[in-house]
C-alpha cells in the first residue's frame, strides 16, 4: 500500500526487491502459510521493509515481491497520527460486527498498481490475529490508514487486489489509468535509450 506523504524510513538491513505487478500470478491466488520461523523468514521480512521503504509504502505482502508466503510487513499511522511498525506472519482478519461498523470511504492505491487512486469504503476498525517472525503470537489492532492497512495487506495474501473489491467501472478506470501511464514511462525510457545510443 502506497504511503500518503513523505515518512522517514530509516536504514534498513534488508536488500531491495522488485514489486510485482498486476496481472503477475503470484499476486492472484492465496499465498501458502508460513512453517518455518527460521533465518529464511527474517531474511525475507528485512527485504520486505527494504523494499516498501524504496517504493514509498506503509505496508507491504510477501506476494508483492514474488514470494508465495503469508507475510506482511507495515510502517504506517493510526488514526491519531501514531506510527506503528510491524510484521504479521499467517495473518487472520477480524472486522467489527455489522452493528459496530463504521464505513471509512478514503482513497487507495497500490505499489503493484502503481499510479492510480480510487476510494474504496472499508472498515475503519480492523484487528489482525498472528505471529511474529519468532512464531509467538501477536495480535495488531488498527484505526485510521493502520485499519486500511491491515485490511489491504490481508487481501494481497488471499489473492485479491484492492481493484477486486471496486465496481467494474472503477477496476476499469484504474487499470486504464495505470496502462497508460506504464506506456507513457515506457515511451520516455525508450527516447533516453535511443538518444543515449546516438
């Protein structure tokens, strides 16, 4: 999930991976629960937070730099403005009830849908049950953009992007808009290589 302004990253251990993009089958099917909390894992986890640091994120599933694991990673505020940072492996989602919940309508987007916005009404409550990379179990409450968030990153883990959830309309506008925006930035890179060639 693209960050909504600038935020200090930090130095990070992690080496940068490439994000995945829509239509690459990773990012389409549910993602294989994590078995082992060993070095693998937090070598994993390290690149992840390296790698939505690079791309200007709050959060970031495992599957979106081609890893078929059910992972994310986060670094993002709550309705107060309080950063939260943290890692969820095998998360599972837990919403209000019906009667308890309240609808935000805010805009979002995504690192492997990049460019375009839509809004996309979710819950404003979200609470995600876990572990962390040591396999202890953790449980992450969220308001705000962290609600947003935890809802988000869960979806990429089950498959499903935030466009999934838009009416056919707005899936279409979206992908429209992020097409044309892939040919623009391939058409520039193609005139700097020409013109780097000549």
């Amino acid at each position: 999930m693209p960050s909504a302004g600038p935020e200090g990253a930090g130095t990070m251990a992690g080496r940068v991976r490439p994000i995945t993009l829509v239509g690459t089958p990773v990012l389409h099917r549910p993602c294989r629960p994590v078995e082992d909390f060993d070095d693998g894992l937090k070598e994993l986890v390290d690149d992840m937070f390296a790698s939505m640091y690079e791309a200007d994120g709050v959060g970031l599933a495992a599957n979106q730099i081609g890893v078929d694991l059910r992972v994310f990673v986060y670094d993002c505020p709550d309705e107060d403005g309080e950063r939260r940072k943290g890692v969820v492996v095998n998360p599972v989602l837990e919403l209000p009830t019906l009667e308890n919940r309240r609808l935000d309508d805010g805009e979002e987007g995504c690192l492997s849908v990049p460019g375009p916005h839509a809004r996309l009404a979710r819950p404003d409550r979200a609470t995600v049950h876990g572990f962390d990379v040591d396999g202890e179990p953790i449980t992450v409450e969220g308001t705000g953009l962290l609600a947003r968030c935890l809802q988000h990153e869960t979806d990429h883990l089950e498959g499903k992007l935030y466009i999934d959830r838009l009416s056919a309309r707005a899936r279409k506008k979206v992908l429209q808009e992020y097409e044309a925006l892939r040919a623009e930035s391939s058409a520039e890179s193609g005139s700097e290589s020409a013109s780097d060639t000549g």
